[in-house]
C-alpha cells in the first residue's frame, strides 16, 4: 500500500514539475511565480516518497555488498565535464546544419529543447556501453547495476537517461548519500573501478 502511495505522490508531483517547465520553456510564459510555485509544490509532493530514511534498491545493493560510492563532488565535477562536451557536440552540430541547410534551429524551436535529444543520447551511447562517460572515466567511474551486479540492461539505462531531465535530480547528489534519483529509479549505481 505504502508503495502505491509513493508511485502517486512521485506522478502528481511530477505532472506539476513538468507542467511547470512546459510553461517555461516550451510556452516561453513569464508566469515566474506560477512556475516556481509548481515546481516547488512538484517536489513537496515527490520528496517524502523517496525520502532517504527508507533504503532503495541501489542503497540495499552498496551496503550488502559492502561497496565504496564516490564522493558528490566527484560526479558533479564528472557532470560538468560530460555537459561541455554536449554543448560542444550540440554548437558543431547546429553550426553544420547552419552551413549546410541555411537553417538556425536554436532561432525555429526552443534551444532548451533543441539540446534534450543530445543530452539524452549522449548519455544512452557512453553508459551502455562503456559503462561509463567521459567524465565518470576521469574519476574512474562506472555504472552497475543493482540488481545484477553487472552492466545495467539497456531498460535501466534508457530511464537512467531520461530520468535525468529531471531538475529535481541535481538535488540528490548534495545528501549524505549521494545516489542520484536516475540512479534510484534505474535501480543503478555508480561505484569507482577496482
């Protein structure tokens, strides 16, 4: 019952949150207090059904395997790097259509949505198979499994990268234990390389 409940709150909370980011970004409203106000709202609803005082599965896994998580600052600073090399890869890739099509997407569609696809699929390619992205690597980083143990199926790592677009995800890296909310939902971890 417990869990019927949480899986409510986590989708109204998340209707609110991408409602939202709908008015911002694809609408382009200046609504701000609206916006803030449902994304804000958005997270009251999600927070207390992942609250961190119940174990997830990718919380069970690294404590009964004993397993060494990486510090919040090392997937941060890995992040940051992972999100130039996509704003690098999305600026080439607009300038060629520019060159070749004589046609500037970012001045068509919303430049917010625009770079979503890139963002996506940058992490599907690096995760599945390599385990890793650019940026993990540096720290020697990679993406297991709770379940298995082993390399994340490609359903996990398809809601990994989604779940990513989240704004709420950045938020979980800043806790005691820094598990992100893709990696909860995904059932996934990402522990240092031995």
């Amino acid at each position: 019952m417990k869990t019927i409940k949480n899986l409510f709150f986590i989708i109204i909370g998340s209707i609110m949150i991408i409602f939202s980011l709908k008015l911002l970004i694809i609408d382009g409203s200046n609504e701000y207090a609206k916006i803030i106000g449902g994304i804000c709202f958005g997270m009251v609803f999600i927070y207390p059904s992942l609250k961190r005082d119940s174990k997830t599965t990718s919380e069970i896994f690294v404590e009964k395997e004993d397993l060494e998580i990486p510090n919040w600052w090392k997937r941060l600073i890995g992040f940051i790097i992972d999100y130039i090399i996509i704003l690098i890869i999305y600026s080439i890739t607009l300038y060629l259509i520019l060159q070749v099509y004589e046609v500037r997407l970012n001045k068509l569609f919303n430049s917010n949505l625009i770079i979503i696809p890139f963002y996506v699929f940058y992490y599907f390619i690096q995760e599945y198979i390599f385990n890793t992205s650019i940026g993990k690597s540096i720290f020697k980083l990679r993406v297991v499994s709770a379940i298995k143990g082993d390399k994340p199926t490609l359903t996990q790592i398809i809601i990994r990268s989604f779940t990513r677009l989240l704004p709420i995800d950045l938020f979980f890296f800043f806790t005691k234990r820094p598990i992100g909310l893709h990696d909860i939902v995904s059932k996934t971890v990402v522990l240092i390389k031995d």
